[in-house]
C-alpha cells in the first residue's frame, strides 16, 4: 500500500531543517503551538521500568508516545527519525554522559525503545499571546533549568531528584500564568513552586544546572516547571548500560497541536 505524501507544515519543517543541521540549538519557540518532547532511549531491558518511572512521576514525565520498534515516531510526528531530528543528543553510557552530538545514528541500536515525554516549550505560545514574557527566548538564550532537592517516585532502578525549569513573571499574573499551563498536563502543566527558590533547594538562580541565566526584573516572582531532564539524573542512578536523551533545551518537535490538548483538558 502506497502511503500519502506528508503535509509539510511547521512542526515537519523543523525537523527536516534540524535532520540537514540547518539548526543545532535550542528549540524555544521553534514551530510554536506544536507539542515539543524530550526524548529518553533505553535497551528494550530496562524500557518497561523507566516507562513506569514516569507514570509514577507525571509531572516531569508525560508521556507523550513510546516508540517500542523502529525510529519513527509514527503516531505524533509521521515521517520523522529520532536518530536524527533532535538538534542535539547525548549519550550515556553506565550512567555517565560520556558524548554528545547531532546526529545519534552511529549510537543506535536493534534493541532500543523510545520513549517522548512533553515539555513546558509547547505552552510557551499561549502564554506569549497572553502578553507575558518569556524570558529566555526574549534573550535568545536556553531555558534555565535546576536540579531540587524534591525525589520523585522511584522504580525499579530509576529514581532521583526532580529537575524544574523557570521562567520569571509579573507578580501580579502568576494566577494567570497558572491557569494557562495548568491548560497543558502533557506539558508538564501547572508550576510546582512559585517564589522563594531555596524553598526547592536551589540556591543560586544565577546558576542554574542545565541552560542559561536569564534576568530577573523588578516586580518579577520566579515560577517553576517540573522539567523533562529529570529523567537523564535517574538514568545516571539507574546506571543502564546505554542510553540516548535530548541536550537539554533542545527538544524534538511533533505534529500533534499544543491547543488541542488544552482545549480537551478544559472540557473535562
């Protein structure tokens, strides 16, 4: 059976254009109102336990597809390759980050199982068209993210702590920031702290684990995202023989729309 030619649109020509290196950095606003995900590949072994890791732990871990043969993610992004449409992977190896690069074919294995898990990148459209600023793309820069000192949910081997990204808003719009992300579960939804940040255990804003420092203005309350690098600290715990995940920041894109997704929630 012959299959149809793909409808070229945002969230495809991203990924052909991050497949031929055109772009290697981080995904914020790329394709924006298409759901972005993190990816965590794992040995068929151990895939069922981190899969029950993150449904134990939703809020950093929405699942999003598991792609458990082969290297399409056939039912959000028809046509793609997660060997090489994110812009940046890294490997592990023991548990260890050992290497980094664009393209992870040479990395891949028969046995391999995908997982995608959503990222707060897709609700950053709405809050933009609500007026709000979104710090890190007004400076061009990565999201800044942070390791807490919050466990999640362990299971089997996999456990650790809970990473968040931040994103400073006006103090006056944190109730509505909040109902908008709260609109977006498979994005990590709603923040998980707002305000003091030695509250989660982070004790310097201005450094964070993974990303880049963004400025705080007057009048600015930081607010906090369960983050989808969470998982690549319970892969250094778990300590599997191999794994591949996304850089941080630097996401692959689906097809599946962000605003659908919230408009079914805000049915329910």
């Amino acid at each position: 059976m012959t299959r149809e030619p793909l409808r070229v649109g945002p969230a495809r020509r991203a990924r052909l254009a991050i497949r031929a290196s055109q772009h290697t950095g981080p995904t914020a606003h790329l394709a924006p109102g298409c759901v972005q995900a993190n990816l965590v590949v794992l040995p068929r072994a151990v895939a069922s336990d981190f899969v029950t890791f993150a449904a134990r732990n939703p809020k950093p871990c929405p699942i999003v597809e598991v792609v458990e043969q082969g290297t399409e993610a056939v039912c959000s992004a028809p046509g793609s390759d997660l060997r090489t449409d994110v812009p940046r992977y890294r490997l592990f190896v023991d548990g260890n980050h050992t290497d980094s690069a664009t393209d992870a074919t040479s990395w891949w294995r028969d046995d391999l199982v995908s997982v995608l898990l959503g990222c707060s990148f897709s609700f950053e459209a709405a809050l933009l068209r609500a007026g709000l600023p979104v710090r890190h793309v007004e400076q061009g820069c990565n999201v800044p993210m942070y390791i807490t000192d919050r466990p999640c949910e362990p299971a089997g081997n996999f456990a650790g702590p809970l990473v968040v990204s931040m994103r400073p808003m006006p103090t006056g719009s944190v109730g509505q920031v909040r109902r908008i992300t709260d609109a977006y579960p498979s994005a990590h939804g709603g923040p998980v702290h707002v305000g003091d940040p030695a509250d989660l255990g982070i004790e310097d804003l201005h450094a964070p684990d993974f990303g880049d420092p963004v400025d705080i203005h007057d009048g600015e309350v930081p607010m906090f995202w369960a983050c989808g690098v969470t998982p690549q600290l319970a892969i250094a715990y778990a300590r599997p023989e191999m794994a591949i995940t996304h850089e941080p920041g630097h996401m692959f894109i689906t097809d599946l729309p962000a605003e659908a997704s919230a408009q079914e929630t805000a049915q329910l």
